[in-house]
C-alpha cells in the first residue's frame, strides 16, 4: 500500500503488528505501549465508532484488552518535550549573539529529514530536544524501569502514532541512549486498528478506563501537539510562564491556530516581543526556508509539521478517498484541551515528579543524555 500523504514519500508502510502480537506472547517482555496525541481523534473512524464512542478512554480499554499492561500517553512525553525546548528556547533568547534563531521544533521527523538534506546550513536552528516519541521510550527504559525492578532490555517500547516517518526516527541509531532502540516498535493508526479487528474485540462495548500511572497523565498543552501551531502553543504558554514567573491565560496563544499553511504572529511577553512562523505541509515548509535563507523573512520560533494539518493529518491515519479530516480532528483535540484540568506542561504533576526523582531540572545532564539529540549527526 502507498503511503498518503507520508512525507518521506519513498517509504512504504511496513506492517508491525506480527511483531508487537509475539512480543505479548513473549514472557520475559514487559510490554509497555505508547499512543499519541492525534492518535485519540481518529483511532475510531475505521472501525465504525461515533466520536462519542471513540474516546480517549475507549482507546486505553482497547488497547488494554490486546493484553498490554502498560498503557501509557504520549502526551506526558509531549508535556517533558515542551519542558526541555522551551528551557532551550529562553535559553537561546538570552544570548541572541551566540544563539541560533530562530529555534524550530524538532518532533516532526519528516520535517527534521527535511532540513537535514534540503538546508544542511540551517539544522542547527533545530531544538536539540527528542521528539515526544522518543523521550517516552528513554524514560520508559531508564526510570520506569527501574520503578519495575527491570532493566532497559525487558521493556518492549511500543508507540501508536499517526505517522509513518516515526518508524524511520525510532530506527536511527543515533537518536537512542538508553537501549539499542528507545522505541522497538512503531504502529500507525491503522496498524492498531488492524490489531484490534484481528482480535475482534467488540470496542463500542469496552467501558471506559484510564491510562496507566505514572506515564499516563498528560496537559491540554501535550494533547495540541497533534495539530498544527500547537507545538508553538504549548511551547509558548511554558515560555511565558518561565520569562515572567506566572502563567498566561491558556489561550493567550491562539492566534497561532488555523489551517493556512504558513502563517505568522508576534506576542509581547515582557519586554520581549516574539516573531513566530507556524507551517504545515512540505511546500509551505520550502516557501518559508527559501524566504528565511534570502533574509526576506525574520523570526524567533518556527514550527513546522510535514503533513498538510499536522499529526491530525498525518499519512498513518485511517483514510477517507478524496476527504481531508485533519482540521475536524484538530478540532476535537483542541475541545480536548478545554475540558483539561491542567493546561500548562509545566503544571502536570507527574513531569514535577519526574524532575524532582530522576532528571533534576530541564536541560540538566541527565536531561541532555536522555532525552536530547544531534539531528546533524542523525545516519537515516
Ligand atoms: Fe509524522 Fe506528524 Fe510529522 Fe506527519 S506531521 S510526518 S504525522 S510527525
């Protein structure tokens, strides 16, 4: 099957789920899966379920009922992704001589490919921090390990993504510490729901239940990394919090929103006003690279998402023929935002948790080994 939309455009998906199936089977594997932001608002749709249906919650039971026992949310590692470049943002904001601006973001894999080879000259503008998929998978394998008495190669990292180019970023030699493989395997969307028909389980009966503790627990900052500008978002309203020492109104950010594929904004944050770029979709991302390398344009923080719409859109959802569902579903994960109790990444207990047991502070040693990379170095 071709990949739709899949930004690294040679790939094909490969068909993961034969792997994940033996490694439940296996006993001396601590099965440990992962699901993603934009995952939640489109898991459902091939399988016949109402939005209503298909909620987050469902998806935690669905899953659980594959027989996994560790089910865990990406959107706890998109809250310590945005605790570690913001950190490197304000840090790079306070020395503008020495500093590479602007910063872009650096969880889109796609995107990051695409600096790498298309504007070398420019991938040190790249946060150094992982992507929320791979910070996940080192923490994973280090401090959750240890709280299960085990080591690094008993836990099997599993991530439900919506994006096929996380297959390629979770096989890159370089970008994992802790293991061979922070991540050992990567399911789309599709992938997982191959997995629950061929099992047939009944999900519109399964009730409703939690993610599993202490990686299961996320802001409605991690849950907007699935749409385009929310990674600027998120970023932002830490930003603002770490430069003043209080939070912003949650949605103080919200110009940045939209479906327009490249588009700008400014916010004054104490004496400091910020120029940033938000781009979704590889031509809008070339468009915006030629304007930066010409000096026609001038930021401080860019975004961009490889697929049109961000994650929401990306080329491992389920496919509707000739129908775009990425802003509907960014839709819903920004709702999701709304009804959350916590809005700030850095108001999400468990990642305090996680700094004061294990990583100290963001940007800390512990940190950089862990949870950060050097693209430019990167071999896939
Ligand atoms: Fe993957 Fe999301 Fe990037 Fe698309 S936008 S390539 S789904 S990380």
């Amino acid at each position: 099957q071709c990949v739709v939309h899949c930004p690294v455009g040679a790939l094909r998906e490969r068909d993961d789920t034969e792997t994940v199936f033996s490694a439940l089977s296996d006993p001396t594997k601590e099965v440990v899966f992962q699901i993603a932001p934009a995952v939640r608002a489109a898991w459902g749709e091939s399988l016949g379920l109402s939005p209503e249906q298909a909620t987050e919650k469902r998806l935690a039971a669905a899953v659980r009922a594959l027989g996994v026992k560790h089910v865990f949310d990406t959107t706890f590692s998109a809250d310590l992704t945005i605790l570690e470049e913001s950190s490197e943002f304000v840090e790079r904001l306070s020395h503008p001589e020495s500093s590479k601006l602007p910063q872009f973001t650096s969880c889109c894999p796609g995107w990051v490919r695409f600096v790498r080879t298309e504007y070398p000259e420019l991938a040190g503008h790249l946060s150094t921090a992982k992507s929320p998929q791979q910070m996940f998978g080192a923490i994973a394998k280090s401090y959750y390990a240890q709280k299960l008495g085990k080591s690094a190669k008993d836990i099997f990292c599993v991530s439900v993504m919506p994006c096929v180019a996380k297959k390629y970023e979770a096989a890159t030699p370089e970008v994992s510490d802790v293991a061979d493989q922070d991540v050992d395997v990567v399911l789309t969307t599709r992938e997982l729901d191959r997995m629950l028909r061929a099992m047939q389980i009944n999900v519109a009966a399964l009730p409703e239940e939690d993610f599993d503790s202490p990686l299961g627990r996320g802001s409605g900052a991690g849950v907007i990394f699935g749409v385009t500008g929310g990674v600027m978002e998120a970023a932002l309203r830490t930003a603002y919090w770490k430069l003043t020492g209080s939070n912003p109104p949650a949605d103080a950010f919200q110009d940045i929103r939209g479906q327009k594929p490249w588009r700008e904004a400014s916010f004054s944050i104490g004496e400091t006003t910020l120029r940033l770029a938000v781009a979704s979709g590889l031509g809008s991302a070339r468009a915006l690279m030629d304007a930066l390398r010409a000096g026609q344009v001038s930021y401080d923080f860019v975004e961009v998402m490889a697929c049109p719409g961000g994650c929401s859109g990306g080329g491992g959802q389920p496919i509707h023929d000739g129908e775009d569902h990425a802003a509907q579903r960014g839709q819903r994960l920004y709702a999701l935002d709304q009804e959350s109790p916590i809005r700030f990444s850095h108001e999400n207990p468990t990642i305090q948790t996680l700094y004061q047991e294990y990583l100290g502070h963001p940007l800390s040693e512990t940190a950089h080994h862990l949870l950060h990379t050097d693209q430019r170095k990167w071999t896939l």
